[in-house]
C-alpha cells in the first residue's frame, strides 16, 4: 500500500510560525527557511529538508521570515521589536532594523537591497539594509496587526494584509496607497505567487487578482484556515489550519481533492515549493513536514515504489486518495 509518507523536520523547540521557500537556484537546488518560537530561524536544503543552519541573535520569538530569489540573503522578524538581515551562506548577521513593536512580516525585495516590514500595531516600513539605522519610507493605514507584506510588480509597489480585514496596494512612487478590498473576517494568511493573491480568513480562501483585487474564487473549508498557497500551474492549492489537516484543494471545483493528517497540533503555515513537487506545513507541534505534491513519484528523498500489482482507492473519508 502506498500513502502519502511526509518527511518530518525536527530541530525547533516551539511552534513553527511561518516557512519560505527561496526561488530554483543556478545550480537546480531551492532553500527552506523556518520561523519558530524558539528564537531560532533555520535554513534548510528545500528538496530534502535537510538542516544547513540556524541564525543566531534574536533574543525572542520568530514571527516572520524571508529568503531572497537566489537563497543567498534571509530577513527575520522578532518579538524582541528588531528585524534581521542575514547572509544566508554564511549564516553572518549583514543588517538589524529597530522598531517600536512585534514584527509580524518581511519581505525582500529583489536586488536584496531593500527590506519591508510590517508590525503587531500596524507599522509599515522600507528600510534600505545598506543604511538600517531608520526607516527610509514608512505607511500608515491598517488597524492592527500586519499579517503579510510583499513586494510586487518591479518592487515599485506592495501589498498587504492586516487583521483589520484589509488587503491593500501600496504605490511606492507616490507613497500612497493605491487600492483597498476588504473581506469579512480578519485575514490570517497571504501569500502571493503569479500574480494572485492567495489570502486565508476565517474558514475561507480567497483567490485575488494581484493587480486588480477582483475576486476570482473563494472557497471555504471544513476549519478556520491558517494559510494557503497556490501550485505553480494555478490548478489547485495547498491550505491548513485548527483541525490539523493539510488540504489539497481544486481551484474550479472547490473540493478536497486530498487530505491529510499527521501533525499534532494546528498548522500554522504552507507554502508550495517553486517547482511544485512537494509542499511544505509548519505547525504548532514544533516539526515541519514535507508532504509529495504527486504520491510515489521518485523526487529528493522519495523512491518511486514498484507498481507491479497495485491500484488505486480512495479513503473512507474520501478526502484523501491511497495506493493499495
């Protein structure tokens, strides 16, 4: 019988609060960066969830992280009010930005230059990590916590997301923000791939045009929704939250395509790996789990098993589909 078999990710002490995948780099490998409440990010091999290394300097919980396209550069965001930007080679401190409160999210931009934060009371801030003594642009205009910061279209803008049940697009150029769409609950999630914006609130997942804010799906789900990601072929899309399950959901349809459940408390946070062969969850259990987009196909640390005299059937909960 042949199931989904996640790789488990041990090596935090508290639970994970956020994940990032870099970008496939020159030489075909992809890295995993993890937040966590233990105070200590980690860098992992993406494809086999190998640990490469842990940032040391915070001196509180983790709430964000970030990687640069290329994996060599990663950003942090803490409870102890700094935001950190690290050399994710050598593991070596390269910049730390002071703000007033938690911060919630970062984002780096793509020449790794330039650093967007957002705080636990609503602080939106660019700091050129080059000169991270003070902010150079800061924008005000959410009510609460930021809950996702990230650079879009060339850098010259970015979007937001806040518990204040917002979704905005700010313009750098004439530092105002351009347009607003608003949800009915406070916004848990956002991710953005493609040009969509993949948003989790409330029970719900919301597909979102990213240069237009139109709807173009929204579903809901059997559990208040933590996160979600979107696959590279915009086919379907990975969500998790309070019930411990990882769902696999079809973008046209609306239904559970696969689910699974092997993490022993709420997840936190998922994300598709760039070249969508696996998808990564972090949870409240401390470990994060790699998990096959396609069951049996041989990538990274999974073998493709002998087919000889097997088929497939689908399980009593029809959510999830085994090989037996």
């Amino acid at each position: 019988m042949i199931r989904q078999t996640p790789i488990t990710c041990t090596g935090h002490s508290r639970p994970i609060t956020d994940i990032e995948f870099s970008d496939i780099t020159e030489d075909g490998s992809y890295y995993l960066i993890s937040a966590s409440k233990d105070g200590k990010p980690q860098l992992r091999e993406g494809g086999t969830g190998d640990w490469l290394g842990t940032f040391e300097g915070h001196k509180g919980a983790i709430w964000a992280v970030d990687i640069s396209f290329n994996g060599s550069r990663a950003a942090t965001g803490a409870a102890d009010f700094t935001a950190n930007f690290w050399d994710a080679e050598t593991g070596n401190p390269l910049a730390s930005c002071a703000h007033s409160h938690i911060v919630k999210t970062v984002s780096i931009n793509h020449d790794t230059k330039l650093l967007l934060t957002g705080t636990a009371k609503s602080n939106l801030s660019i700091f050129d990590v080059r000169q991270p003594t003070k902010p150079m642009e800061e924008y005000a205009g959410h009510v609460g916590s930021i809950r996702g910061a990230q650079f879009v279209v060339n850098d010259n803008f970015f979007i937001t997301s806040g518990e204040d049940k917002a979704l905005k697009m700010w313009d750098r150029r004439s530092r105002k923000e351009l347009k607003t769409q608003s949800v009915d609950l406070p916004i848990n999630g956002m991710s953005v791939k493609d040009e969509v914006v993949t948003l989790a609130y409330g029970n719900n997942v919301g597909l979102y045009d990213a240069r237009t804010f139109n709807l173009l799906r929204t579903h809901t789900l059997p559990c208040p929704v933590n996160s979600a990601s979107l696959h590279i072929d915009q086919r379907y899309y990975v969500a998790g939250g309070d019930d411990l399950f990882v769902y696999k959901m079809g973008i046209e349809t609306g239904r559970v395509m696969e689910s699974y459940k092997k993490h022993f408390g709420p997840i936190h946070c998922v994300r598709y790996s760039p070249d969508g062969e696996l998808y990564a969850t972090g949870s409240e259990d401390g470990t994060i789990r790699l998990w096959q987009n396609c069951v049996g196909k041989t990538y990274g640390l999974w073998v493709r098993p002998d087919m000889t005299n097997q088929h497939f059937v689908g399980s009593p909960n029809n959510h999830d589909f085994v090989m037996s």
